[in-house]
C-alpha cells in the first residue's frame, strides 16, 4: 500500500500550495514519480493504438471546442494526472479489487486533490468523467487514451464554462 503514502504526500503539498504555489512543483514530481520507479509497459506508452483510441473517443466534444481557447498549459497536467491515477493507483487497486471498485476508488481518489485546489461544484463533478478515464484506460492498456479523452473534456469544460455555471 505504499501509493497511498505517496497519494498522501500529493494531498500535503496540494495543501501547502494553497499557502505557497511553490509547492505546487513538489505535487508535479509527485504526480511524475510513477514513471521514475514503476514498470513502464502497466502504462501503454508505446502504444499507437492508445493514441487512435483517444482521439477517436474524443470525437464527441469536437463540434463543442472553442478553438481559440486551447489549452496548452493542460497537456502536460493531464498526462501526469493520468500517469498517477491510472496508471498507478488504478494498477495497484487493481491487484485487490475488481475493475469496476479499483476505478470507483480510483475516481474518488481523483476527485479528492481538484477539490483541494477549487472548491467547487465543478471540481466535485470530476468523479464522473474520472470514471470515463479509468475505463478507457483499462480497456485500451494505454495512457494516451485517458489522457488524451482527459484532455478534450478539459478544453470541453473550458470553451462551455459559463454556459455551464448557468445549468448548474
């Protein structure tokens, strides 16, 4: 269960940085440590596959994207959310627990450091596309995948966010 200690000390430097921004750069290397220590091939990086699928999945929010709006800043956020979570967490629940409780967990756990960061109704309602990533992931074996989807229903969120303050 050593991932939740390492889960543990994202939620305190997310904390910390809530009081200095510097510490923000201590939650960047927490999020990254998986790829420093832990099998490379659990994350389908070399996977052309994974790609195809990710675009493919986010098809969807195409016709909703404000091209002038595209977040560039979220690329490499989204990658390393998706190699922490999926990638890691998701993989280490997935030796005790079936796959629809290892990405419940997982989800949850993912919803955890947005509401440290934004306490909002928004950040609340990660859980739910957080579920969409987790079995994208599961069932392509790729990170591009979830990260790739993770990526447009950010741009989603950001190119709709004050229709979406109006509906919620």
């Amino acid at each position: 269960m050593g991932f939740i200690l390492l889960y543990i000390f994202l939620i305190i430097s997310l904390i910390l940085a809530k009081l200095n921004g510097y510490f923000y750069i201590l939650s960047a290397f927490v999020l990254v440590s998986p790829l420093v220590f832990y099998k490379l091939d659990k994350f389908g990086l070399f996977s052309i596959k994974g790609i195809i699928y990710g675009f493919a999945a986010s098809a969807v929010y195409f016709p909703f994207l404000n091209f002038s709006l595209i977040p560039i800043n979220q690329i490499t956020q989204v990658f390393l959310e998706e190699v922490f979570f999926r990638g890691y967490i998701q993989n280490e629940f997935f030796k005790k627990f079936n796959i629809h409780i290892s990405i419940l967990l997982t989800s949850i756990l993912f919803t955890i450091p947005h509401l440290i960061t934004n306490f909002s109704v928004f950040s609340l309602l990660t859980f739910f596309p957080s579920i969409v990533f987790g079995y994208l992931y599961y069932y392509s074996k790729s990170i591009w995948t979830s990260a790739i989807f993770h990526f447009f229903s950010n741009w989603f969120f950001l190119s709709n966010y004050m229709l979406l303050q109006k509906i919620i």
